[in-house]
C-alpha cells in the first residue's frame, strides 16, 4: 500500500510539473512580441527520406537547416523568436550523424515547450528491409555502422529513436513512398493550407503488360500510335534515343494529340493546385513502356519545365526492361 501511494504522488507531481510548465509556456507565448509561426523538427531513420522531406518545406518557403545537433536547436529557436527576425516558418533535420544527439533530444523538445514555441516533430520511419535496399542502392556508409553491419546500426539506431518518436506529432512510413509521393504526403500532412510552394508534376512512363502504376493520378494510353518495337532498327532503342523520337514525332495523329492533351493539362493542373493538392503524378503508358510513352513524356515536361510554374520531373519505371522478341 505504501509504494502504491508512493507512485501514486509521483505521477500526481509529474502531472503538476507538466501543467505547470505548459501554463508558463502558454503565459510566455503571450507575452513574446511575434516570434516564429511554425518551428518543425525533422527526424527519424538515416535512409527514411529526411532530404526529401526537408526539400518539401524549403520549396514551400520555409527557412532550413540541414544536420542540426539538437543542443543548437533550442537557440536557433531564441534568434527566430527576436524581434529582427523576418523568418515565420522554419524546419530543421537533426538525425544520429551526430553519434550522441539523441540523448538531448527530449530535453530540448523539453525547452521548446517551455518557451512557448511554436513547434512540430515530424518522425519518418521504415522496414528495416527498404532501409537495407537504400543504404545498398545509394552505398552510403550508415552512420552508426563504424565499419560493422548495417542491420546491426539499423536495430541500434531504432533503440535510440524510440523515445523520440512517442513525442512526434506526426510520424510518416516511407516503406513504400518514392521520393515524389514522399514529397506529396509531407506537404499534405504538415504544410499550412497556401504555402505548399508550386505543384511538384511528375510524368510517369510504363508499360501496360507490366501493369498501371498504382499511384498515377491521370493516365493516358498512347498505343493508338505506330509501336517502333516492329521495326527492327529500333527495337533494342529506346525512347530517349533520337531515331525512336522522330519516329514517334512523325507519326499520324501525334501532334493532333498534343493539341487536345497539353489544353487539357493546362486546364486541370490550376484547378489541382486551388484544390490544395501538393503532387500531381501524370502516367503515359504503352506496351512495354520503353518507346512511345517515354518520347512522349519527355517532350510533355520539357515544355511544363520551360514555363516554370511548377516543379517537374520525369520517372522511367520501364525503360530499362529488355524487349519481348518478335
């Protein structure tokens, strides 16, 4: 019964502690002559998208601070929050390149609490088999491996983040986001409504026998064209290669299609950024997503990049894939 009631005042003092300190935040929030709207701290998994998602606020305008030990956090805080200061919006990455971060970090999330700012954590995750496939594809050393497994610094590094995740307010799994669906989930999950910066557009090509990709938007079929694969020439080609891209540029019906999709487009990508959408994934498919589609799609973000009222890149998912033997 004792040690009951000893816990017991425990966590009753603990909870006074926390209300008081909210109380004296919420007092020096009031008190503080502007001071900065949004302060988001980014972490989570080395290999789990922080670039990306950092990328994410800087083209929506925030001020950005990559690789930010989190002692450091806490006073950059204090010189956004001086009257001089023109920064409203603010987000920083703080990760375990540092080797004993994370030991701070509570502390100093802790602090920002208590001073009233206006702060978010964002937590980015993944399967620890996705993590091993980056690390591989990038072979970028881990920076808790020092020479050793990467799975072993993965099942370390996931130790030390666990207590900072239970604080994050939003935690995002990028198992299975690209690099632009990450871009897309970040600003749809953290940014303010009307600062998400210019619509990122991404053309994806692929092929119909391989399958319609799962996370397109808008897709348009292109077979009604001249397939190149039947000419022997060009078969072993692909669509980036000059031959394909006359070939497809001289076929009937090619620039009547321009001229009915490039009005639609110009017509639905405004009416999806009022609509507050952050990423646009638009597919252009054929048979085996190697020659029409990718002349097409290139062509397609050459003049949407010249404009430059939006942010846009171009993703090849089949073009690498051998061609079927006639």
């Amino acid at each position: 019964m004792k040690a009951t009631r000893e816990r017991t005042g425990l966590l009753g003092r603990m909870r006074g502690e926390r209300r008081a300190r909210q109380r004296d935040a919420e007092s020096r929030a009031d008190a503080k002559p502007g001071g900065i709207d949004d302060f988001v701290v980014i972490t989570g998994f080395s290999g789990a998208g922080k670039s990306q998602a950092m990328a994410c606020f800087e083209d929506a305008g925030y001020f950005c601070v990559d690789n930010l030990p989190p002692e450091m956090i806490a006073s950059l805080s204090e010189l956004f929050a001086h009257e001089g200061s023109k920064v409203e919006r603010a987000a920083v990455v703080c990760d375990v390149r540092g080797g004993t971060y994370f030991e701070v970090m509570l502390r100093v999330l802790d602090q920002l609490e208590e001073r009233g700012v206006n702060h978010r954590v964002l937590f980015l995750d993944a399967s620890e088999e996705i993590l091993l496939k980056r690390f591989k594809e990038t072979r970028r050393r881990h920076p808790l491996a020092d020479g050793g497994q990467v799975t072993t610094a993965i099942q370390e590094e996931r130790s030390l983040l666990a207590p900072v995740r239970e604080r994050a307010d939003v935690c995002i799994d990028t198992t299975d986001l690209s690099a632009a669906r990450l871009r897309k989930v970040v600003a749809d999950k953290m940014l303010p409504h009307g600062v998400r910066g210019k619509l990122a557009v991404t053309f994806l090509t692929y092929g119909f026998k391989h399958g319609a990709p799962h996370d397109a938007d808008l897709l348009f079929d292109v077979r009604f064209l001249p397939n190149p694969h039947y000419e022997s020439e060009l078969r072993d080609l692909t669509g980036l290669d000059q031959a394909v891209i006359d070939y497809v540029d001289a076929s009937d019906g090619v620039e009547d299609f321009y001229g009915r999709l490039v009005p639609l487009l110009d017509y639905l990508l405004p009416a999806y950024v009022r609509e507050g959408k952050a990423h646009l994934t638009v597919g252009i498919g054929c048979t085996g997503g190697r020659h029409r589609s990718v002349v097409i799609a290139e062509r397609l973000a050459r003049e949407y990049e010249e404009r430059g009222e939006y942010m846009v890149e171009v993703v090849h998912r089949d073009v690498d894939k051998p061609p079927r033997r006639a």
